[in-house]
C-alpha cells in the first residue's frame, strides 16, 4: 500500500510538472475524478489536501474540496470491511458535508451535500445493527 502510495504521488509530481508547463492551471478536477473512480480513495484525500495549497489549482475547485473530500469519506467507507474504520470515515464524511454546507449553503453542490449526508445516516444505522 505505501508503495502504490508513494508510486502515485511520483505520477502525480510528474503529471503537476507536466501541466505546469502545458497551462497555467492543472485539471484537478478530472484527476481527483480518476483517483477516486480507481478506489485511491487514501490518495484522493491527499491530493485534496494538497491542491489547496497549490497556485495551479482553480478557485473553484478549492471552494467545493470539503464536498468532494466528504464525498471520498463516504464512499471510502462503503469499501472498508472493518466496521470501526467504516464508523470512522463516515464520521469524517459528515463533518466535512456539514462544514461545506455552514460554508456554501447556497452552492450548486448542497443538494448533494445534503443527499449524501442522508447516506451516511443510513449507512451509520446500518453499522450500529450489524455490531
């Protein structure tokens, strides 16, 4: 697993090196949209917290990553076999959807904000049945 890790973020360095000579802004989006569609859901949550911080990330994007970093927590947890680590990334996915929505509560993405917090109740019922 760190060895994936650390292979990815090599891929990464060289993707945000390519793109930095190719265009002035990389595409964050699609690439967060390949780690997470791939199950990186670890890396996925890495990157997020490390686009943040880089010039080459657009605005827009940085306004929606406590959205997508939910959305990573939650569906993270519908791959994990252990409940506790289950119990753990929902926890997180909630409190980043209810942060994104006390930040946004008028963004394009609040409906799905919202849907996906009812997700998570469900899938925190359904953990509390089954222990």
């Amino acid at each position: 697993m760190i060895r994936l890790r650390a292979l990815c973020f090599v891929a990464l360095a060289v993707f945000l090196s390519a793109a930095s000579h190719a265009r002035a802004s990389e595409p964050a989006q699609a690439f967060l949209d390949g780690l997470r569609e791939r199950g990186y859901f670890d890396t996925a949550t890495d990157y997020l917290d490390a686009a943040l911080d880089s010039p080459l990330v657009p605005g827009r994007f940085k306004q929606t990553a406590l959205y997508e970093k939910g959305l990573i927590f939650v569906l993270g947890a519908s791959h994990e076999r252990d409940p506790a680590v289950q119990e753990t990334q929902l926890n997180e996915g909630q409190k980043a959807l209810q942060q994104f929505l006390s930040d946004q509560p008028s963004h394009l993405l609040a409906t799905a904000a919202r849907s996906q917090l009812g997700n998570v109740l469900v899938k925190q019922s359904l953990i509390i049945t089954f222990i």
